[in-house]
C-alpha cells in the first residue's frame, strides 16, 4: 500500500509540469491522498494476523516517536528539495557547468560534516535545543540563499556563506534529532526502528525532490529551445525568482520541523 501510495503522489509532481497538468495527474493526487488514508487500516489488519507491519504501532506508540520520525521527514524533504531546486537554478537560470553547480555546495557539505562530528562536544544542556535551532539556522540560511540569487546574479562570495549556514543547520538539525529519537527505542525493537526510519528518510527525500522541484519548475517555466540573449536573460531572472521561492517554501517547512522537533523533545520529557 505504501509504495502505490508514493508512486501516485510521486509521479503527477514529476511529470505533471512538463505535460501540462493533464487531469490524470490530478486523479493521481487524489488516489494518493486515499491510499495513505487506508495506509493505517492495513497496518492494523497486517499486525492483527500477527504479520509485520511497515510501521507497527508498539514502535509508533513510544513517547514523541510520530513527532520525531516527522522531524526526520522535514529534515530530508528540506534537504533534498534544496539541493535539487538550487541545482536547477545554478545549471538552468546561471548557465553553469555540471563540475561547477557541484563544487558549489562544497561550502556546504563542510559545515554538515563539521557541526555533525562536533555537536556532541555541546555542553549536554544545548542538546535538547540542537534540532530546533538547526531547522531555524536551515530556514535562515536557504532564504538569505534565495535573496541573494533573487536578482539573476550569482551571489558571489556570499552564496557560499549562506549555503554553509544552511549546511550548517540541517547537520545540527538531522543529526541530533535522529540521535534523540532513537535514544529511546528499546533494544528488542532496533530491528523494527531502522527499518522505519530508513523508509521515512527516504520518503523524505523523494517528496522534497518531486515536490519543491516541481515548485520550481511551475514558477520559472522552461528554457525555450534556441534562446537569443534577451531571453536568455528573462530565463536566468524567472529561475532566480523560482529558486527565491523555494527556498521561502522551504524555509517554511523547516518552522515546521522546528515545531516536530519541539514537540518530541517535550513529549520525551514527560
């Protein structure tokens, strides 16, 4: 059920841009809608006849876990929508090389690898705070990212600064939050743990692709074939708005993750 499920959200949003939003798409949209609806209903028969749910409830019950496996799928949708959307916008909008829109986010995997061998080093009273002020640093960072490419311009050193703050915060973000939810799960029931949360970053990532992707898309239109430098020109402005409100989505969602955050770290504590 999880799979069709995905599939039918999946699939309008990646295609539905290119062909038009043809009515199928649509249908799709809603079926998904439906089908994760049913999702729970299955799961509970699944278990009762004693079979192995995707999501088994003993696991769902532990206190804060639906919130914290919530903030884990913000935390990869945020993550995977960003890199595709500022990927579009450096390749498509700035007319840069592949090599080139790749070293771009070196600033960024820096900051991720430096707040994630190193926030543990934190006094342990900051911890608890770490995933909330990650998503907010996160939100910050991808905004001033999109206001600096707003323009049609490259951003110049700046760019690099801003994707590293936002690298920064999604590290401080993902890392510490997925240390705290898994904390608490009994050993009996690791197995079932990882399983899970390897689905929902998964998940994560695929609808933060096809979804803010298909944002981007929408807003800055397509290339037309054979450009003259006047269009070239409205191009590279109309992705910079595209990436622009993206990352304003984006940044959005990761208010929303802060509050998941907030809420398991609250629900833990009882």
């Amino acid at each position: 059920m999880l799979t069709p499920a995905v599939l039918a959200f999946v699939l309008p949003l990646v295609l539905g841009q290119p062909l038009g939003w043809p009515w199928w798409g649509w249908a799709l949209l809603a079926v998904a809608i439906a089908a994760f609806a049913a999702l729970g209903i299955v799961e509970r028969r699944v278990e009762a006849r004693g079979g192995q749910p995707i999501l088994p409830r003993s696991l769902l019950g532990l206190p804060g876990m639906v919130a914290g496996l919530g903030g884990l799928f913000v935390s990869l949708a945020v993550f995977g929508g960003w890199l595709f959307g500022l990927a579009l916008e450096l390749q498509e909008g700035l007319g840069e090389s592949p090599l080139h829109a790749g070293l771009t986010f070196v600033p960024c995997g820096v900051a991720f690898a430096i707040v994630s061998m190193n926030w543990r080093r934190l006094p342990v009273r900051y911890h608890e705070r770490l995933p909330v002020a990650g998503f907010i640093i996160t939100g910050a960072g991808l905004v001033w990212s999109g206001l600096l490419l707003h323009s049609g311009g490259t951003g110049g050193a700046w760019l690099y600064v801003a994707l590293a703050v936002s690298g920064g915060g999604m590290a401080g973000a993902f890392g510490a939050l997925m240390g705290r939810v898994l904390a608490r799960v009994p050993v009996a029931m690791a197995a079932d743990t990882s399983g899970v949360v390897v689905t929902v970053n998964q998940l994560g990532i695929v609808v933060g692709i096809a979804t803010f992707g298909s944002l981007y898309l929408n807003v800055a239109g397509k290339l037309p074939e054979g450009s003259s430098t006047r269009q070239l020109s409205a191009f590279a402005l109309s992705s910079a708005h595209a990436y622009l409100a993206v990352s304003v989505a984006l940044a959005a969602l990761a208010v929303a993750g802060a509050v998941l955050a907030q809420t398991h770290a609250r629900l833990v504590a009882r």
